[in-house]
C-alpha cells in the first residue's frame, strides 16, 4: 500500500465497510485481509502523523520559552535605558543643556494631567464605553437545559487525544 494519504486510507475504509453491508454483514477472506491491510496502514500513517504533531508541539513550546526569555531581555534593557535617561534628566536639570559627539542633550517642557480620583471628574470630561461580550459559559448552560438562546446552538465536537 505504498504511498496512501489519511484521507484515502479513510475511504477505503468507507468503501469496505459499504461492502460489508451489502454483504448482509458477511465478512469473507478478502474483505478480512482488506480490512486488516486497511488498519495496518491507518495505524501507519497515524503513528506518522503523531510524530509530526508531537514535534510541532515541541517547537511550539520552544518557541513560547524562546518568547518569554526575549521578553524578559526587552523589559531588563528597557528598565536600564529608563534608568539611564532618569540620570541624564537629573543632571541635564542640574548643569544645563549640554554637546557630546553628534548629541545635544536638553531637557524640553512638556505638560501632563494626572488623574487622583476619577470619581469626580464632571460628567461633560468623560467618555463612555460600553462592551458587551457573549457569555458562552451561561448560553452552553442555558442550552443544555434545552432552554432557547436565538442566535445560538449548542454543537458537540469530537477533538482528537494523544496520550
């Protein structure tokens, strides 16, 4: 059985079992070897699937590790440029605006609100935002309880296990 893709291993095993039924559920020598090549060749493929499965979810997690410790190295060298520019800003207040190499270092004026109690802010000085979300928790509930939600069905999927 060479080289079989999943999908034809799958409809082959359609077709025998079509063949079966027609036969009144007779299993005869050559529908029993079909049947036995037909499993050979689905653990086959399966196992061969895994494998890859197994190694993209080996790379995945990998690459999440990989991602955090950038992360963490973007935070670290962001927490020293921050730093550095703090004492840049002391002593540039401190000593005035100053040439180094191809830098002019000054300090420039700028104004920031700062909000301490956002419960009193007059009503005309805020902007409101409403969200709203589906609760799929409470619907899948409320479905299950053969309650009607429009615009929602409840759907039973089959999701494959490796163990």
């Amino acid at each position: 059985m060479g080289n079989v893709s999943l999908f034809e291993i799958t409809r082959e095993h359609v077709e025998i079992m079509a063949l079966i039924e027609s036969n009144e559920g007779l299993i005869d020598e050559e529908i029993s070897q079909a049947l036995k090549i037909n499993r050979d060749s689905l653990e086959s493929k399966s196992l061969n699937y895994v494998k890859i499965i197994k190694h993209c979810e080996s790379e995945i997690q990998r690459a999440k590790e990989a991602e955090k410790q950038i992360h963490e190295f973007v935070k670290r060298k962001n927490n020293i440029a921050t730093r550095l520019k703090e004492n840049l800003e002391q002593a540039i207040g401190r000593f005035g605006s100053i040439e180094t190499g191809f830098y002019k270092l000054s300090l420039r004026k700028s104004d920031q609100v700062i909000i301490e109690n956002e419960s009193i802010i007059p009503e005309e000085y805020l902007s409101t935002k409403t969200i709203s979300v589906p609760e799929k928790l409470k619907i899948k509930s409320s479905l299950k309880e053969n309650k009607d939600v429009p615009g929602t069905y409840l759907m039973t999927k089959y999701n494959l296990q490796i163990k």
